[in-house]
C-alpha cells in the first residue's frame, strides 16, 4: 500500500495498512510528528511488514555516485560543504491550500524541503554530532485568494542550520521558501559569482539543468 | 536530473557521467522529477518480493532518525544553543 496523502493524513492510513499485515511506501514526512512516526515504525516492526519512506535522495543516482566517490577519497578528508535551495514561496493560495502555514501539522519548508536537502547531505558525507540552527518565519502573512483574507503564518519559512559532522567535517545548509525566488526570474534577485571557480578538488552536484533551485551539496 | 561535476588538480570543474550501476529503471522510465520515487518503488518492490529489508532502501526507521533530527534543529532556534545530536 502507497500512502500519498496530505502530511497530517498519513498516520491514519498507514497504521491501519499495517494492522493489516500490509507492507507500506508512505510519502515523507512520515508523520505530522516525531512520535507519530516513532509509533508507525514501532509498529511496522511488531508486525513484520516491510516499509519505506519517501526520502528519494538517498536513491537518486546522483548522490549515490557522489556519496561513493567521497567514500573513495575522491575529494581527500571532507572539511566542509554547504547544501542550499532557495525556492518561490506563495504569497497568495487558495484556501485548500493555506493549511500549510500551521507550524503543528508538520507539512512545510522545514519538514518537506529542509528535510529533503539536509537528509541529502546527511546521506552523501554524513551524519551531524552538533547542530545550531535558526529558524524563521519570513512572509509571515499569505492572502487567501477564495475569501480575500489575509491568514497568519505559525510554520519556519527560512532554515539556516550549521553544524560539525561525524567525520569532522563542517556544514551549512540554508533552505527558504522565498517570495519571488523562482527560477531567476525573480523582480529584485541579485547574483554576484565568480567567473571560474576557485576551490580545487570540490566535488559538487550542480543545480537542476533547467530550475533555479540550487542543489549543491 | 541532478548531474555532477567534479576536479581533481584542476580548477576546472568537469562532468562525471553517472555509471548505470545507480540506476535500476528501464531506460522508458520518464527522466526528471519521477525517477527517484520510481527508484524507490523498484527497491520497495524487491523489498516485498525477498521479504528482505534492502539496505539502500529509506525506511520507517531512516524517517523516525530525521524526524528527530529536525526535532533537534528546532530545539537549537528556540533556545539559541547549540546542541548536540543523538
């Protein structure tokens, strides 16, 4: 059984798809919370059905040559890498989909795309042992389309986190959902970049050929 | 599709093709923003058939370790301290 149903609605289906003695594929976030998933994987085990969460990351080809050439001492010891997707974030939805903006239903840019890009880095160089992080909420009202309302905003729009990994290595990711950051072609986006790039033997993932949401890890 | 680039004694960056072994579809499975969830389904698939877990497969147990994670991330903002994490 699939379960690929909104975020606060996964722990119902896929609890009774175990009762049942069925294996189950749920979408990740796999619970609105920490113990809602801790009870559904408790559970999966009690029974004995084989189960799998929707982090694609750890089997996109991509990562998976990156993270066995690290292995291999592509890049030498690690000493530091950065993961970062700054994507367009909605100043305006309907209705049906405002229930994001509520931080406790676990469905939104810390959980989805923050736990995509770090569970990627996590999975290509590592573990984190130490973690400081900030989060915040940028765009802190968004306009209902359908009622003309403006609604408040409880869930993290920008995360920054930094921190030490297992292998000694440091790190940063920042990850927002921003107004107007899509795909370069944003109104008041400004880039400033190097023409070649300096750092040797860096390894890095480049962006999406076509979107303009970063991928570097 | 994600591609990588590497250099080696070089400031140049290059591409590294990525080798078939990381890829486990029919070559008519659509590239782009379906391939890794068709990814994971060929695993979850093999994972049903074998009655084995597969080892490169995410399961509940990866997701509880993240969602933890994410727990602690949320822990350090609202002290503003660094932590460590289990």
């Amino acid at each position: 059984m699939a379960v690929v149903v909104r975020v606060p609605a996964h722990y119902e289906p896929t609890r009774a798809a175990i009762e049942a003695g069925k294996h189950v594929y749920t979408e990740w976030p796999l619970g609105r919370t920490t113990a809602e998933a801790e009870e559904l994987a408790a559970l999966a085990r009690a029974r004995d059905v084989q189960t799998a969460c929707g982090l694609q990351s750890r089997v996109s080809p991509a990562l998976l040559y990156m993270k066995e050439q690290i292995e291999a001492g592509f890049v030498g010891e690690v000493l530091s890498c950065h993961a970062d997707c700054m994507r367009d974030g909605a100043l305006e939805r309907p209705s049906s989909r405002t229930w994001q903006r509520d931080a406790s239903l676990g469905a939104n840019p810390l959980t989805i795309a923050n736990g995509h890009v770090i569970d990627a880095l996590r999975f290509v160089v590592g573990n984190f042992t130490r973690v400081s992080a900030m989060l915040t909420t940028q765009a802190r009202q968004w306009y209902e389309t359908d009622t003309k309302k403006m609604v408040d905003v409880t869930a993290p729009d920008n995360i920054l986190v930094s921190g030490k990994l297992a292998s000694g290595a440091v790190a940063s990711v920042h990850v927002a959902a921003v107004p107007w950051a899509g795909g370069g072609i944003a109104d008041g986006d400004l880039r400033a970049r190097r023409d070649t790039d300096g750092d040797r033997q860096r390894l890095v993932t480049a962006r999406r050929d076509a979107a303009g949401a970063g991928g570097e890890a | 599709m994600l591609r990588v680039q590497g250099a080696k004694r070089s400031h140049e960056l290059s591409d590294m093709p990525i080798p078939d072994r990381f890829v486990w579809l029919p070559p008519e499975f659509p590239r782009g923003d379906p391939f890794n969830v068709g990814q994971m389904y060929r695993l979850f698939a093999e994972a049903i058939r074998t009655g084995q877990t597969q080892s490169r497969l995410p399961t509940f147990d990866t997701a509880v370790d993240l969602h933890r994670f994410l727990d602690t991330i949320r822990q350090s903002s609202d002290t503003g301290r660094e932590l460590p994490v289990a």
